[in-house]
C-alpha cells in the first residue's frame, strides 16, 4: 500500500494513496482516509479537548483520578487519522482500533511517526467487542455509513463521552425511508428541515441506546455538516437520569401543505390526524429526540480551543459552532424560501426576516443547518402574517 504524509493540526499522519492514474472514492481505498473530513476532525479535536478540561477539574475536584488516566478510544479508526490527533494534540490516553490488517499495520505506523508509543495503543479487533471487554472515558465512533451497529456496545462502554458520527444522511432525513426505519427504529420526514430531522433521530436512537444501560445523555454539541452529522453527549448514570432523558423524546406531527410542525413529547403520545391550521392530514415523523442540540457554555468553549489551535479550517469550524451555539434550542427549523413560494413572495434578507419576528415579540434565530433557514417560537400563521406585512410595509 502506498502512503504519503500529511499534516493536519500539529501531527503527521501516513494516509493511503490510490495507484498512479487510478481515481477511486475513499470507501474504495485499501485502508479509508477522507480528507474533506478535516473540518470534522478539527473540530472533534476541538471539542474533545474542551471535554477533557472539564473532565480533569471535575475529577480532581473528586479527588477520583488524576488527569493522565482519561482514556479515548477510536474504535473504528481506519488510517487512525481522527485518535492519532487526539492522542498527539490533547496529551490523553487512546486506544486505536481497526479489524481491517493493512488499517491496523498503518495505525502501528503513525502512532510511531508522532513518537506516541507511551501513551497510545493499537488494536485490532471487532470493535463490538473491543467496547464490551473495556470501558473508556471518552468512546468514539466514527464509522463509514451507519454507527447503529456499535452504538450499544458504545453505550455500555462510555464512561463520560460519547462521541458519533453518522455518515448515512439519506436514511436518516427520510430520503431511503424503508431503510432509516430499520438502522434507527424510527421514521423521518424528507422534507425542508430533513437536515435536523436526521440530527434529532440519530440522537434519539443514541438516547435509547444509552438507556438500556440506565445511562442518561446530554448534548453538548451537534452539527449537520455537508454529507453526515456529528453529535457530542455527556453521558450520565442512574436510572432517574435516564428517566428524565426519555422525557425528551417524541414525535414531530407536520403538515406538508402549510408549513405547521408540532412536537408531542413522550413515546406513547396522541397526535390528531388533521392540520388544525387548513385541515389536511398530518405526517408523523419519530420517536426522535425533541431536547437541546447544543450546550451554550460548552460551544464557548470549543470556539476557545478553536481559536487557540493551528488548523487549516479554523475559520469554518469557528463559523459553524458559533451558529450552533446561537441558535434556539427548540425544534424545527424553517427554510425562508418554502414559506416565500407558498406566499408568492420575495425572499428578504434572513437577518431583516429575523429582526421582525424579535420586533414582534417572538424568539428568533438563524441556523447552521442552512443559510436561509431560522428558528422561532412562532407558529407558522405568525411567521406568514409579519412576512407579509414586512413586504407590505
């Protein structure tokens, strides 16, 4: 297999390289390596670090262990690209996990490019079972499609930190409909806001995961970049815990003519059939996770790791946690543009759309899901009146 070294943040990392004059994705690489993944993996740098500082006052306030003993697995690592950062730029404990041969001789490799041998360990086993036999401080996946098939293993395992990656968007927000329902045991919408959609069905599924084990989660931070979606979860035990987590969760109830959306919280609910806006009967996505996307104070923190670091997309990854820790945390967003074409309307600006509901007394707030998507507390009926009367006025 041929390599070349690369650098990303402060570490070199040896990557696969196809033959010369052979094209072929990255999923058909000897061993995977994406590198239009370097935004996810700055900020997972990023975010990760921001984790371990809270980590390590939390634990020495405890007086439980002391900070060398965190440990992160990567339990699906490929080049080891996404664990061999983490080891080398935050200082911590990792275990470095590949089934795949070639994948586990080239981790070898890197781990001793960056001189990490004392405190980074590779492994090559099934990372079920790597994730049954131990647990970790911080567990990480980061599959190629789907992370379904390892998120119970992950959820026993996660001490503190669950860290996802889902990479099959198309199953998750409702476009393979047949297929979302079977990997997440839940039904999505494909519709404008199909982007959130498939962010709060893969943490619901996360949440169900998790409460097997009578552990809660919190989200910390959750982004839906380009082709996957990538979520942070402090992870919690205790059944109460767990319970309250559960409470999160429910249904969404859309109307595909209108533009009405409701979420009914619970996971045996009652939803009317019909729009109580124009009558037409609703569509019902779920269950999904109706609770917060983002922690504020954390996203503060990140953007700090962020600013401190040397990455090549540092101005890209500090524009999207900012937007994720600005925006409301309620669910769905808006696309300005559906409600414009079913208003016959021109599109204003987002941020005058934005400074008109907050004049009439509503919340509101732009996206990182979409440029021309915003959130707000108010219902679709007011959205359309102050649209309309801005246009006017």
């Amino acid at each position: 297999m041929n390599t070349k070294t690369i650098v990303e943040g402060t570490t070199k990392v040896l990557v696969p390289i196809p033959p010369e004059g052979v094209s072929f994705p990255p999923s058909a690489a000897p061993v995977f390596y994406n590198p239009e993944m370097e935004l996810n993996r700055d900020i997972n740098v990023a975010a990760t670090a921001a984790f371990v500082n809270r980590l390590i006052l939390k634990l020495q306030s405890q007086r439980d262990i002391v900070p060398a003993d965190i440990t992160y697995v990567d339990a699906l690592s490929a080049s080891g690209i996404r664990g061999i950062r983490v080891a080398n730029e935050l200082g911590i404990s990792a275990v470095l996990n590949d089934w795949n041969e070639d994948a586990y001789n080239l981790i070898v490799q890197n781990i001793e490019v960056n001189n990490l041998s004392e405190t980074t360990t590779a492994s090559r086993k099934d990372a079920n079972v790597l994730l049954h036999e131990k647990r970790y401080n911080i567990v990480d996946l980061d599959p190629f499609g789907t992370p379904t098939q390892f998120l119970d293993a992950a959820a026993r395992s996660a001490v503190h930190l669950l860290e996802v990656t889902a990479t099959d968007t198309a199953p998750l927000c409702g476009a393979h409909l047949n297929s979302g329902i079977r990997k997440y045991a839940a039904v999505p919408l494909n519709n404008e806001y199909h982007s959130e959609m498939g962010m709060r069905i893969l943490l619901g599924k996360i949440a169900r995961e998790l409460a097997k084990h009578e552990k809660a989660m919190i989200p910390l931070l959750s982004h839906a970049t380009r082709h996957y979606v990538r979520t942070y979860v402090q992870v919690q035990k205790g059944a109460k815990r767990t319970d309250k987590t559960l409470k999160e969760m429910g249904f969404i109830a859309n109307c595909p003519d209108c533009g009405y959306r409701n979420p009914v919280f619970g996971l045996a609910v009652h939803i009317d059939k019909e729009c109580p806006i124009c009558g037409t009967t609703t569509e019902i996505a779920g269950p999904l996770w109706l609770g917060q996307l983002h922690e504020v104070k954390f996203c503060d923190e990140v953007l700090l790791e962020l600013e401190k670091r040397p990455l090549k997309t540092k101005e890209k990854a500090m524009k999207i946690i900012t937007l994720c820790r600005d925006e409301l945390n309620i669910p769905m967003f808006y696309d300005q543009h559906v409600i414009c074409k079913r208003l016959g309307i021109s599109a204003s600006t987002i941020d005058s759309l934005i400074i008109a509901l907050k004049e009439h007394g509503y919340e509101a707030s732009r996206t990182h899901f979409d440029g021309i998507s915003f959130k707000t507390n108010a219902e679709i009926t007011d959205i359309e009146r102050i649209m309309l009367s801005e246009r006017l006025g």
